[in-house]
C-alpha cells in the first residue's frame, strides 16, 4: 500500500486567490488555502487595507470591497517579511486603495529588486516612491488610472501577475507589451486561469501583450462563491524526490495530477525520466521507487526556466544519478530568496558533489558511491539553508542517507510548507 501524503494547497495559486477576491464585490469562499507564512503576510496586509477576512483552518472567507477603499488619514505599514510574490501583489494593489501605504520587508526583501514594478505602475499614473529601486517603498494616495506600458518579463513573472491582477480595477483600459523572453511562463498562465474562474478574462497575443478592460463595477452583483485551490505541486516534488532515493518506496501524492494549472507538476515528468514509476488516478499520483536506484538517470542538460521552484529539487537529486546534470536559463534564481544557484554550489560540495555554475547555469558531477558504500563522513555536516525554505525541503529528503547530516534553520520552510517535516517523517518512517 502507498503511504498517503496530503500536499498542502498551493502558496501561489492562493495568493492570487486572495488578491482577486479582495477586489471583487463578491464574497468568496476559498478552500485548501496554504497555511504559511507567505499567504499570513498577504492575509495581515489585506486586512489592514480594510479587507473582511475570516479564517477557520484551511478555509478562509473574503469580504470584497469592489476595489473600494475607506480611507485612512494615517500612513497604512504593512510588512511583508521576505515574500516575493506578497510583496509584489500588495504593490499593485495599493495603487487601488486612495490612500498612502508604506511596504517594508526583512534584511534579503529589501534587497531584493522591485524597481521594474514600481516604474510600470508608475507610467499607469500611480505614484510611488522607492528606496533606489527596493524596500522600504511608498505607495501615495494617486490612484491606478491605466495606460500603455513595456515591460521587462525576463527579470520575475511575479511584476507581470500583480499587474493582471489589479489592471481590470483601473479606470482606464490597459495594455501591457512583453520586452525579453517572458520567465516563468507558467506562472503567468496560472494567474490568467484563476482571473477566468472568477470570469475576468484579458486578451492575450501570444504572451508579447496583454490587453485589460476596466471591470463594469456597476453590473457587479454581491453572490458567495466558492473557490478550491489546488494543492502545491512545488511542495509535493520533495516527497517525490524522497521517494526516488529510497528503494521499495510508494508514496500517493494527494490532490496532484498532471492536468493541474501549475507548471511545477512537471516534476511528475522530470521524476518518470530519472527511472520512478508513477501513476495517476482520482485521488492524485503515485510515485513509486525506480526498481534499481543505483541506476537513477540524469536529466542530462535541460531548460528549467519555466519550474525555478523545481530546480533545487532535482539539483540534489543530481547528486545521485549516474551523469552530469546541467540545469540552464535559471538566472532569476539569483534573486530569490536567497542566491539559489551560489547556494547549491556550496551545499552540494559538502555532500562529495562536483559543481560548476555560471550567470544562469549550473552542472552537478555526481558521487560515484551511491548507494553501494557506507556514504556516511567522518564529521558532521550543516547545511546552511540561508533561511529559503527550498533550501532547508531540497537537503531535508537526504537526513536519512547522510544520517550525520543537520539542517540549518530547519524552521525556514514554514514559508510555504509548513507540515514538511511531518510528512517526510512518515515517509520515512513508513514501510521499514
């Protein structure tokens, strides 16, 4: 029998889940939200921006104000902590509001660039300030009127989403033309199937413009509707690549499928091609162990640019496969939450990786040991995880072949997933 793992929801879809209820004159019901530090942030700023939200575990239902905002005589503070996706959404739409707002993050948000997001919102006749492009930020009370804009889509697909999803409140039509190949494409389809579930649809010509009409707010009628998330396929990649490592091993991956409108399932193919068994049915995917894991195959050379968040995933499963592995066009990896690429060069060389990088590359020469030898070294090992929850998920699934090894921060991965740790325990547990 498999041992059942129930995925949290996902982070991402939620989140723009949130934003579009917020803004509509409806209220929503939505359902298998993640529970996580991320959609907290988004969740306390909503609130604070006068939204009616009440919580009761993994449901959550929200008050729309049909973008309209009592006003505040105060400056409204709102802090993001390190949430790239937050920080961006509440960006866009406290153009909305009327009112001024200041958005500050922790020490690595604040590094983190914006600037692009902040200029186009800016030519949309908003006002805000930044400091020299990045957190602390000020959002005056000028409201988004709309416009004609370009926008860079090879630095974070996040600017273009929160821009999607607040451009049908302006008042005016908006078109939004594409410089540079647009990254993490899938992430922009996502947004625009969870805006045509709530029935906001833009006109998109081939992912180089995107054109939004202004919402009909006076044809809006107050209703209750109910909306599910999906559970995170980003999430559900590190029990999959745990149970790739481990022979005889099944796992059911709840409420996963193939035909999901997040990009990262893809890791359901990436698991397939390195030698795992995997089925889907109603009630999700099974992964099973590949009959002989000392014959893991390598992705050999791949583009990972539309799953960043898979990448560290299968960076640490490199370390076990037979060949090199190079994951290329990954340059926005540099800033996340952490520099991801730097940070699994340096990781993976304590675990007996050979590693090689580059501006948006990097290439793993695995162990030659696994799993014939005793893999175990003669002192202990700490990865350093920089405090990114991807980190802290992508080295956790190896606490039990490297059984000297310890996590750093383990805590780190309440960011996005905050029953890891138990649910990699019953993997780990389960079946011996």
């Amino acid at each position: 029998m498999p041992i059942e793992i129930q995925i949290t929801g996902s982070k991402s879809i939620t989140n723009r889940a949130l934003i579009i209820s917020a803004l509509l004159n409806d209220t929503t019901t939505i359902k298998n939200i993640a529970v996580c530090d991320d959609t907290n942030y988004l969740i306390k700023g909503l609130k604070k921006l006068g939204i009616k939200i009440t919580q009761n575990g993994t449901t959550i239902k929200v008050v729309g104000n049909g973008g309209k905002f009592p006003k505040q005589t105060k400056p409204i503070k709102l802090f993001v902590g390190n949430a790239g996706t937050t920080t961006r959404f509440l960006t866009a739409l406290a153009t909305l509001t009327g009112n001024k707002i200041i958005i500050d993050g922790d020490k690595r948000m604040r590094n983190r660039p914006i600037k692009e997001l902040t200029d186009a919102l800016n030519k949309l006749k908003a006002k805000i300030t930044t400091t020299n492009g990045h957190l602390p930020l000020c959002v005056h009370k000028q409201p988004l009127k709309g416009g004609n804009i370009s926008l860079p889509g090879n630095i974070s697909s996040q600017y273009l989403s929160a821009l999607l999803l607040t451009a049908p409140f302006a008042s005016q039509p908006t078109s939004i033309k594409i410089e540079q190949k647009l990254c993490s494409r899938p992430y922009i389809e996502m947004t625009l199937k969870v805006l045509k579930s709530f029935k906001i649809n833009i006109k998109n010509k081939n992912f180089r413009q995107f054109i939004v009409e202004p919402i009909k707010r006076t044809k809006i009628t107050r209703q209750t509707k109910t909306y599910e998330v999906e559970s995170d396929a980003s999430s559900a990649s590190y029990m999959g690549a745990y149970t790739a490592l481990h022979p005889n091993k099944t796992v059911l991956l709840k409420n996963i499928y193939k035909n999901s409108i997040q990009g990262d399932t893809k890791f359901i193919k990436y698991l397939e091609k390195i030698g795992c068994r995997v089925t889907t049915h109603k009630k999700g995917t099974t992964i099973k162990s590949p009959r002989d894991i000392n014959k893991l195959k390598s992705l050999g050379t791949i583009d990972m640019n539309e799953t960043p968040d898979l990448v560290m995933t299968f960076a640490v499963l490199a370390l076990f496969t037979k060949e090199k592995t190079k994951i290329t066009n990954i340059e926005n990896l540099r800033i996340k939450e952490t520099d991801r690429i730097s940070a699994l060069e340096n990781e993976l060389k304590k675990l007996g990786a050979k590693v090689k990088t580059g501006k948006d590359w990097i290439e793993i020469l695995p162990r030659e040991d696994f799993p014939s030898v005793d893999l175990q070294p003669l002192s202990k090992i700490r990865i350093e995880t920089y405090n990114d929850h991807r980190m802290a998920m992508s080295f956790g699934i190896l606490t039990d072949i490297f059984r000297n090894l310890t996590i750093k921060n383990p805590s780190c991965v309440s960011k996005s997933y905050t029953t890891f740790w138990k649910d990699l325990k019953k993997l780990q547990t389960n079946g011996k």
